[in-house]
C-alpha cells in the first residue's frame, strides 16, 4: 500500500518572505507588503518538487493565496484556520502546533516555519503517532538550499509518495482538513 502523501504546513513570514538582506527590486504592482520584494519567485516550483500536499499555515490566511500563490505560480492552497484561543497548549508549545497536529490527523507532515522550537518537536513526538519533521527557517535568510535538502531528505524517507504521483499540488480534497 503507498504512504500517503504527507502535508506541507507552509508560513509565510520568515520562510517566504525574509526578514533580512537586500530588497532585490521593486515591490510588485499593488503590494501593500514592504516584504514582497524579498519573495522569491522560485520557490513556488521548489516547493511542488517536494511531492507534498501544500498547505498555508500563517496568519495571512487567504490573502496568501491572493497575493503569494500568484507570484509563486502555485494553485490556491487549502488555509489552516487558527483556533480564537486554546487554553490546552502546553507552555512553550508554539500556539499553531496543536491546530497543524489536528489537521493531519494521523497522516505524515513537514512545518516550515520561524518559530519552532524545541518544545514543538517533543510536544508532536508525544501526539502525533506518523511521521513529522519540524524545520525552522531561519527568518532573515527564508528558504535556502539546505532546507529544501531536509524537507527533501525527509520526503524521501517517506518513499517520496507525491513525487511519485507527479501532481501539482496532491491535497486530500475530500477532507480538506478540519472544517471551518
């Protein structure tokens, strides 16, 4: 039986959009965002390589796909929605990490994000019984290279299950996970 195509939970600020390093041109035409120059367009198909399920995990929630997707050449991504507040999440556990955990609901998943930390990966290893790979970026860089090594690593351990498939964006449509 195939392992089922893990999830890509994608943030925006820090991963996309780097906080550090030059401005590489203009900001495209009606960008409110003083970041947007910082995009690299490149990372749209960098990211549909990976043969993951690719899922938007930031605050921009559907501006996201207003925005980005068209810059990057990605679809519309399904958008994690955050809960108002959630008096569960342990101390130290990042408020996005039970909401990601949720929406994969078992399945193998990769974070990118700024602000992971030690915590988060003890928290999903105690909850989460699939594979998961946590992988902070370093926010003034965005993604580079080496990240894209160790989501790649880890997708390949998995059996490399999207690639293989060769979809564009291979997203559990029919569960489009946690309701709104």
């Amino acid at each position: 039986m195939p392992q089922p195509v893990p999830y890509l939970f994608l943030d925006v600020d820090g991963p996309l959009l780097p906080f550090g390093g030059p401005h590489p041109g203009p900001a495209p035409a009606g960008a409110g965002n003083p970041l947007l120059p910082r995009l690299d367009p490149g990372l749209g198909p960098q990211l549909l390589s990976l043969g993951c399920a690719l899922v938007r995990a930031t605050t921009w929630l559907d501006e996201a796909n207003e925005v980005l997707a068209p810059l990057l050449g990605l679809p519309a991504l399904p958008v994690v929605r955050w809960p108002e507040d959630d008096p569960h999440v342990p101390r130290g556990v990042h408020w996005k990490t039970p909401a990601l955990v949720e929406w994969a609901d078992g399945h193998p998943f990769l974070w990118v994000d700024d602000e992971i930390g030690p915590l988060d990966r003890l928290w999903v290893e105690g909850v989460h019984p699939a594979p998961a790979l946590l992988h902070r970026v370093d926010p003034r860089r965005g993604l580079t290279g080496s990240d894209f090594a160790a989501l790649t690593a880890f997708t390949d351990a998995l059996g490399g299950a999207g690639r293989a498939a060769n979809v564009k964006n291979p997203v559990d449509t029919a569960a489009d996970r946690p309701a709104d």
